[in-house]
C-alpha cells in the first residue's frame, strides 16, 4: 500500500469529522443571531417655557377719527408703561400699527352702528422672561381700570410659551430612555431563559413638546421614545 495515499487518506478523514462536529455548533452560532427582542425606552421630563409671546389685543370705537387715533396712542403708552412696570424692556415690546375700520364704508355691514370708527390694536412682547409675563398677566385688572379692555389669549392672537433649550436636555434624556429600553430588554431575556447580546440596531426618536396641560401652557412635557433591537443568545 502506498503510505502516502494512506496518510492523505486519514488526514481527510479526520478532517471530516473534525467538520461534522464543528457544523453543530456553527449552525446554532449563527442561529443565534436569528433571536432578537425589539423594546421601546420611554423618557418624559416637565420643563419651565423659556420664551413667551404675549399679544395684548384691544380696540378702539368713537365716531371722530383723530379721537380715535388719540386714544389708540394714549392707550398704548398705558400698556408700553405697565409692561416696563413689570419689568418688560423696551426692546422685547413691539407696537403694531392699528388697523382701522369705517363702518360706513363697509356695503355690506349693517351701518346702524352706534360707532362709525373701529380701531383694532396689538401689542407684543417677545421675551425670555417667562416670570415676569405671567405676573403681568395676573395684574391685567390694572388696565382695565384706565378703561383699557385687552384680549390677551384671544383665538387670531393666542399667547404662545415656546420652549427652545432641547438641545441642553437631549442627551440625558437619550441616555435614560436607552437604560429603560435594555431593562425591558434584560426582563425580556430573563423571562425566555436567555442572555442579552449586543445592539442589532437602534432607533433614536423623535423628540416631542407638548403642555402638559391646557390651564399650563407655560408648563411643558417633552417626550422621547427610543427603539432599540438586541440580540439574544441560550
């Protein structure tokens, strides 16, 4: 016999069966990567508004069109000095030029009127001082007493509390949705009699602001839900 063929021989036989007991365990490796959880981390934090636009709609009626335009600057001096009263700057308050309607013009109003002239005037302000707005707000009473009638929250000027410092917050909160989303995934991997693996994939989210309710607006939610897929090993 030729022992050159007969060790070549044995070499591939034993490779084979080093092979069909590798197989096993390969195939169930890559099974493996078969078994994954998708979970979901939810995180919610409550922030303070830190802008605010603050319309002040009021009007104007008489039937003398210079007296209608005397009382409309008259009355927006009132304003202008009780927002500064409250500590609003001057440059944070905008005076919008009144917009004047004669009724008498009008062809399809009704022209039985006790006024011909209507001014519709707005006052803004544009500021950071959340606090100081909301205390003004609560002293409007002191307007209506110089006979200055406003509409601070009405449905064509609605006050506005925005919140613009995400990006301050975005990373912690990533962080504790992600923790939340591997502890759904650990209690997942315990409850199936397995092991949690490495990140398959992972879903950031979109970033949500909400009120928190509608007597609050000044009071934000801010939500986050992240979407992350782990694999699972026996």
């Amino acid at each position: 016999m030729d022992k050159g063929k007969f060790y070549s021989g044995l070499a591939i036989m034993v490779g084979l069966i080093v092979l069909g007991a590798m197989i096993p365990k390969a195939v169930g490796e890559f099974r493996s990567y078969d078994r994954t959880v998708n979970v979901k981390g939810l995180c919610e934090k409550e922030v303070k508004a830190d802008k605010v636009i603050w319309p002040l709609t009021y009007k104007v009626m008489g039937n003398d069109i210079q007296a209608v335009y005397d009382q409309t600057d008259r009355s927006n001096e009132m304003i202008v000095e009780f927002l500064k009263s409250g500590g609003i700057k001057a440059g944070e308050i905008t005076v919008a030029l009144p917009v004047i309607s004669d009724k008498l013009a009008n062809e399809y109003g009704n022209i039985d009127r006790s006024f011909r002239y209507i001014s519709k005037n707005v006052v803004t302000v544009y500021t950071d001082n959340v606090d100081a707005v909301l205390a003004l707000m609560s002293r409007q009473s002191e307007l209506l007493k110089k006979g200055i009638v406003t509409a601070s929250n009405s449905w064509e000027n609605p006050v506005e509390f925005k919140y613009e410092g995400l990006n301050d917050i975005k990373p912690q909160m990533i962080e504790e949705a992600t923790k939340n989303a591997r502890e759904a995934a650990l209690k997942f991997a315990k409850d199936s009699d397995s092991r949690l693996g490495k990140i398959k994939t992972a879903n950031q989210g979109t970033f949500s602001i909400e009120n928190r309710d509608s007597n609050t607006p000044h009071i934000k939610k801010v939500r986050v839900v992240t979407s992350v897929t782990y694999y699972l090993k026996k």
